[in-house]
C-alpha cells in the first residue's frame, strides 16, 4: 500500500463520523484479508503489547484550531414558497424564515430551487459541515459555455456537490447573489 493510501484510509479510520470511521475499518479489515492476517488475531496483538505501542506511537495533542464555531443546529431547515417569486428558508424549530426574491427565469423554477435548497441545508447539517453557494461553468467541446449550475459546495473533505439550479450564466448569477444573501441572513453558521 502507497502512503497515499495509506493516509486515506487512516482518515477513514479515525473519523468523527460514523460511515467514514467503519467503511475506514472495513478497508482495514480487507487490507488484513489480503495479506492473510486474522484481523482480531492482529488487533488482541496491539492489545496485549499495548505499552510497547504508547512508547513507539505516542499520541500527539492536536493543536485547537481557530476558526468558526462548531454547526449545532438542532432540527433541520426547511423551505417552501409562499408566493411566486419567493424562495423562503425557515430554520429548525421555527415556522417562518428568511424570504428570498428571485428574479428572471428563476421564478418559474421556485419549487424546483425551494427543494434542491433544502437538500443543500440538511446536507449541511446532517454532516456539520459548512457550505459555500458557487457557479460552475458547463463547457462543450471548443471551450464555449452552454450552462452554468448553481451548487453547494462543502467545507468537509469527500462531499459531493449539491446542485441548486442551472441555467444561463446571467439568471444563475441573479440567483446566486439573492440566495448567498439569504442563506447568511438565515443560517449565517452554515456559510463557509
């Protein structure tokens, strides 16, 4: 196994989340599998030299990091529309929110920006991570673009992309100015 690898799969293992942690010791588990080592038989090896590993590994203190505070949503956001035109994103636990005037074509695709906001929000805190709202660019084969998407991107290491909406560069670009100043005035904790 490379180093690379390595360090990816030690990620997977010692992660604070519950998937990444046990598809990391599942990897562990196979990569033992291969070399023909009881995994249990390894691991009540470690156990029982235990001192011997303190010694040779001892555990380094991570340094506290200085950022932004922890996500502790308690719930999860909703949205809906409450009129044409109107995007609203409510917080957990409340039942009015933050109410978001799109423009141009976006306002025939309301429901369909209303729902993939959602999923972008309890993305977010279903993962505690926090997001930034950005355009991509879809480009054919010369070079020129045929589409911009508005998307999710998160701060988490592996997540994938939620995608908002799409359209041309200008309407996505109107969207995204109204509904970055929406999500900060609504969930300021999720902005990245």
């Amino acid at each position: 196994m490379d180093n690379e690898a390595y360090v990816k799969l030690m990620k997977l293992v010692v992660s604070d989340n519950d998937v990444d942690a046990t598809m990391g010791l599942r990897g562990l588990q196979r990569l033992f599998a291969e070399e023909g080592v009881d995994f249990a038989g390894a691991m009540k090896y470690v156990l029982s030299h235990i001192d011997e590993v303190k010694a040779a590994h001892p555990k380094v203190e991570a340094q506290e990091k200085k950022g932004p505070a922890p996500i502790t949503l308690s719930g999860m956001p909703q949205t809906r529309v409450p009129k044409n035109g109107v995007v609203e994103l409510i917080p957990p636990g409340k039942t009015e929110g933050t109410h978001v005037q799109v423009q141009g074509a976006a306002v025939e695709a309301c429901d369909v920006i209303s729902l993939s906001m959602k999923d972008a929000l309890v993305a977010a805190v279903l993962n505690k991570s926090r997001f930034k709202l950005k355009i991509v660019d879809i480009k054919n084969g010369r070079g020129d673009i045929i589409e911009s998407v508005l998307q999710a991107e998160y701060e988490r290491e592996g997540m994938a992309p939620v995608r908002v909406w799409s359209n041309v560069r200008g309407e996505v670009a109107a969207l995204a100015t109204v509904m970055r100043q929406g999500v900060k005035t609504a969930f300021p904790e999720l902005v990245a």
